[in-house]
C-alpha cells in the first residue's frame, strides 16, 4: 500500500491539473459561443448565394459553357481536409480521419488545413498537394489562398473534383464529420435544401420572375468563383465551433474525473491515515503491557 505522502501527493497532482483542464474548458467555452455565432450569423448569407445561383442555373441558356458545371471522368478525387491544429478535442480528429481511411488511396489526393490531418496524411503515406496554415480566428481573406489552389488544380487537370472533408456542428454535444462535394457543380437546388437543413429552417421556394443585368450567364460567372469561397469559408467556421465544443466537452469530463479521482484517494488517504494510527495505538498499547 503506498504511504499517506505518497498519496498526499498524487491528491495535490490531480487537483492541480483539476485546475489546468477546468480553465481550458471555460476558454473553449468562451470561444465555442464566439464560433458558435459566426457559423450561425454566416448561414443565412450562403444559402441566399446559393438560391440566386439556383435561380440563374434555370434561367441561362443550355449552350452556355463554364468548367464548374462541366462533368468529367474522375481519375483523382480532391479533397480538402479541415482538422483542429490541437488535440485535447475528444474523438473529433479521430472520427475524421476514419472517413479519410474509407477513401480510395490511389484515387485521391489532399490537401490539408490544420496540423492533425497534415500529421495523418503524411504519416498513413497519402498523397498531399498542400498544406495551409489558417490561425484560429480563420478569417475569410486567409481562406482564399486555398479555394484559388483547389480551382488552379482543378482547372488544369490535376484533380477531377473539389470535395471538402470537415466537422459538421450540430450542437454542443454532438459533431459529425461530412465530405461536401463542390466541383463540377451539379445541382444547386440541393446546396440550398442542405443548407436549410442544417439551419433548421423551412425551405421556403421562390418563384418570382427575375430580370438579370447585364445577363445571366455574365452574372453567373462572377457568382460561381465567390460561391464556392464562400460556401468552403462557411464549412471552416463550422469546423472551429465543432472544436471548441467538442474542446470544451473533453475538457469538462477531464476536470470531473479528476474531482472523482481526488475523492477517491482522499478516501484511500484517510484510510491509511486511520490505520497508520490504530498501528501507533496498538504499539503503545503492547510496549506499555510488556513494561
């Protein structure tokens, strides 16, 4: 049995780091609730994107051609992959990565934002185009290098398909990894019911008639390159509130087993104190029989 230091110790350890994770987790609380917000506020602005795209697809002519909306044989999937930079999430990275795993290894290539998947990709021997650092705040003017290197290797050939691999936020519990796929765009009527899903809000159609300035094909041109930007920044800030809360989750039953734990060697410490005393007793007792 160890000696009442030694627990005495381990009990002064365990409520020390009792403190570290009980003030990680009211960080990522407090950065969880600003994520949370963002990814909120930014929905509403995507899905109407996407409805005015909806809109313009069935309004341009059919001999309009644009190399988002053209279909082609896929020989290399790309997908970008975005993973936390820090661990102490939980299963967060663990669950995405085991949706990277199901992909075919000869037939896809990555491209990676944050340093987990970077560390996944490269350690499992995946191909990885490239790496994208994008600091916590992950603001949108840090994201257009990456969609503009996603459209550069999809407009040369390079890869087939632009698919994004991410954590979707559901609520603070409960976070789910999903593989959205962007290019060659398909139907945006389907981005729209997505998008509505996930804000939990009905999808209301719109079937007024609409006059488009100078065209709709000139239109439909500018708004493809910001859709895509803007609907892959929206999967970022997803991504960031689907850490901290999971960040904050993890952190929360860390600092509760570490106050189960502390109950359970003070009663271990208690114990041994109690019988170290009744030894000292009985000791006593006996050297004063035998004098």
């Amino acid at each position: 049995m160890p000696s009442t230091r030694d627990i005495r110790n381990r009990i002064r350890g365990v409520k020390n780091t009792a403190k570290i994770t009980r003030a990680m987790q009211l960080v990522a609380a407090s950065k969880m609730k600003r994520a949370q917000d963002r990814a909120l506020e930014g929905r509403p602005y995507a899905e109407q994107l996407a409805r005015m795209l909806a809109v313009l697809n069935d309004r341009i002519h059919e001999d309009f051609k644009h190399p988002f909306l053209e279909e082609r044989s896929v020989k290399t999937r790309g997908v970008l992959v975005i993973s936390t930079d820090r661990g102490l999430c939980g299963p967060l990275n663990a669950n995405l990565f085991r949706e990277i795993t199901r992909l075919d290894r000869d037939e896809t290539a990555f491209i990676t934002v944050g340093r987990k998947a970077k560390q996944f990709i490269t350690r499992t021997q995946r191909k990885l185009l490239a790496d994208f650092p994008i600091s916590e705040d992950a603001r949108f003017k840090e994201l257009r290098p990456v969609v503009e290197f996603l459209i550069q290797q999809f407009l040369e050939g390079k890869i087939d398909t632009v698919e994004v691999l991410y954590t979707h936020f559901r609520n603070t519990l409960i976070q789910e990894p999903r593989l959205v796929p962007f290019l060659p765009f398909k139907d945006f009527q389907e981005d729209v019911e997505r998008m509505a899903e996930q804000s939990g809000e009905k999808l209301v159609h719109d079937d007024r008639d609409v006059i488009f300035e100078p065209n709709p094909e000139r239109i439909l041109k500018e708004l493809l390159d910001l859709f895509i930007k803007r609907q892959v920044y929206q999967l970022l800030i997803d991504a960031r509130a689907s850490e901290h809360s999971a960040r904050m989750v993890a952190m929360k039953a860390a600092t509760d087993n570490a106050k189960k734990l502390t109950d359970s060697l003070t009663l271990q410490y208690n114990k041994a104190r109690q019988a170290g005393i009744t030894q000292e007793i009985l000791e006593i007792t006996a050297a004063t029989l035998h004098s």
